[in-house]
C-alpha cells in the first residue's frame, strides 16, 4: 500500500498564499471602512407637516404623474425606528409604493425621554394617532383615508379602525400581532412571566438597550456572531459594508419605550390576550374587531420570528369585513421590509390592492 504524502513546501506556501489574500483583503476592507464617513439612512425626500411633543408626521414628496387620490399614513411600532421602511435607495418600500403612485404619510414616534414615561395607549392611538389622521384628511380634503400598520403599528392601527371606522378607508396590516396566545415565538414565550410592573416602576421609560438586548436573545448566534463572519467575508465589498453598516445603524437606534403604556401593551395583550377575546378596553371604550368593516389586507411573513404567523392570520377571521385578503410572504421579519424579493413581492402586491380600493 502506497501512501501519498503531501509536499511539506507545497503546504507551507499554499498557506502562506492564504494569508496573503487574506490580508489583502483585510486591507481593502479597512480602506472601505475609512472611506465611508457616514450611512445615510431614510433618504426618499419627505416635509414635516405636523408635531405634537415627540411625534412627528411626515409627508413624502410623489415620486410618480399620477397619484392615487386616497393617502395613505403608515403607523409604525414604538420599537425601533421606522425609516427601516425607507433604509435604502435600492431597500425601500416606501420608495416603491411612491414610484407606483402612492400618496404616502407616515407617523415618527421620536424618543421618549422621563417627561414621557406617563404616557399611555390612549394617549398614542386616541391621541396622536387621530390627530394625525385628522390632518391626513384635512390635506387631502377626504374623509377617509388609507392606514397601514407595521408589527405593534398595526396592532394600534386595527385598534384605531374599530373605534373609529368612519375615518378608515382600507386597512392594511404588516407582521401585526393580533392573537398573543401562540406558543411559536420566544418572545411571546417570555412575555407571559415578564414582572413588567417591577420594570415599568424601576424604569419609568425602558431603555431602548434593554429592549435591543431581548430581541437579540431571540436569535443569539445569527444576530450576534453569524452577521459578523459574513462581513468578514466580504469586508472588501463596498455595497456588502455599505449593506451592513446601514443595517447596524437601525437595529442599534432603539427608542425608550414610555411606561404605561407598555404596561398596558404588555399585561393585557401579551399575557391576557384581550384584543382577540373582544376583552381589550381603550379609554373605558371596548374594542371590538367586528367594528372593523373596512377592507383588509393582512400581510405575514412564514419565517418571522418576531410575530409567527399564528399571531397574525387569526386577524382576518376576527373582523367583520367582507372584503378582506392575506399576503404570505416568503422571509422574515425585516425581510418583508428590505430583501430584493420584497421589492418584488410585497410592495408591488400591496400598492395594486390599495390602488384598486382607492
């Protein structure tokens, strides 16, 4: 028997050959570094058109000759900012939505600091939210207009649309939970023995860091170790640097969370999971799902391990409209907003149905 044995100096310099590309590569991803002096984020143009404290109501400026007469105002979460919808240039559903003649508006919760750790559910979706639709509809001259809620967003705007349904043309759900009783995510796992009186009297307002940590938690080896050996690997592509950097920048700008009303969100929707029982009561109002009668189009992500899709689809069959579609969509959570597939997919699908309806 003949063993074949490897070249000791045919060995060393393949690996010396290695650690030469790989230094190279070091050193283009270095000079890409240094070379980005800032990551522009949120770029599609947009005015300010109302303020009230910390929330802000923009308007983007059209993108396409002819504009769909019926606006529509985007409601995102509390968690997170919301120019994810708007990250890129060649990653924004916003943008797309505008170019195929959407009139688009959308909320900015800003930062709540201690001044804001009173405020409450009433307070965000009777208060701000109302008044700015108010002024959506005073801009366009309707009396209805289009909502579209993004995760707890949309939890707001589908309580919004059953206790004011004459204001409400068409509603549009994104990733929204609904039906907090699913047992598929870690997140609304822990939700249910969270001591959230304990935090909410020790913090006041939640740090933003406090939160960013959980979601974290909830995927530790992709968002905490797999993101990194990828930028290594392509630490000498400028757009894959660019890509990541951007990214970086959201999941990191994280927003205080104003305590009651994350006590509320938290105690009775997460842990007793009244909206879906018709049990939830908004300023003394109870909130009934069946009040929701406008047109929907409830869309979900099949690997979103944010808000599962269990969360979700229960939403459609709790309405009482008749007219009322669901989008399945292939990814995740942040995918639904970023990937190339939902430039393709989702936007697209979600501007043909508002169009059709407005």
């Amino acid at each position: 028997m003949i063993t074949m044995m490897t070249n000791p100096m045919n060995l060393g310099l393949q690996l010396m050959g290695e650690m030469l590309d790989l230094n190279k590569k070091l050193l283009q991803g270095t000079n890409t570094l240094l070379s980005i002096e800032d990551v522009e984020v949120d770029p599609t143009p947009k005015e300010l058109v109302y303020a009230e404290d910390k929330m802000k109501l923009y308007h983007y400026q059209p993108l396409s000759e002819e504009v769909i007469p019926v606006p529509v105002l985007i409601v995102y979460a509390l968690v997170n900012r919301q120019y994810m919808m708007d990250l890129q240039q060649n990653r924004s559903v916003i943008r797309k939505w505008l170019e195929v003649g959407l009139d688009v508006y959308i909320v900015d919760w800003g930062y709540p600091d201690q001044m804001d750790k009173y405020l409450t559910l009433e307070d965000y979706i009777d208060g701000y939210i109302n008044n700015a639709v108010d002024v959506v509809r005073e801009r366009s001259g309707l009396d209805q207009i289009n909502l579209l809620g993004v995760c707890q967003g949309g939890t707001f705007s589908t309580i919004y649309a059953s206790l004011y349904p004459e204001k409400v043309k068409n509603l549009v759900t994104l990733v929204t939970p609904i039906d907090f009783s699913t047992r598929e995510g870690l997140l609304f796992i822990w939700s249910k023995y969270l001591n959230i009186d304990n935090m909410v009297d020790t913090y006041g307002v939640i740090p933003g860091y406090f939160m960013n940590s959980g979601f974290m938690m909830l995927k530790p080896y992709q968002l905490m170790m797999d993101k990194y050996i990828g930028l290594l690997e392509n630490i000498d592509n400028p757009d894959v640097v660019q890509d990541f950097l951007c990214m970086e920048k959201w999941i990191f700008d994280s927003p205080g969370q104003a305590g009651e009303a994350f006590r509320k969100f938290i105690k009775e929707l997460f842990q007793e999971n009244r909206l879906i029982q018709g049990k939830f009561e908004l300023g003394g109002r109870p909130v009934d799902l069946k009040n929701v009668t406008m047109p929907l189009l409830n869309v979900f992500a099949e690997q979103d391990h944010l808000v599962p899709p269990a969360a979700s689809k229960p939403l459609n069959d709790a309405v009482g409209s008749t007219d009322k579609d669901m989008i399945s969509f292939p990814g995740g959570h942040i995918g639904l907003f970023v990937s190339s597939k939902s430039q393709k997919m989702v936007a697209p699908a979600v501007a043909k149905w508002l169009r059709d309806r407005s």
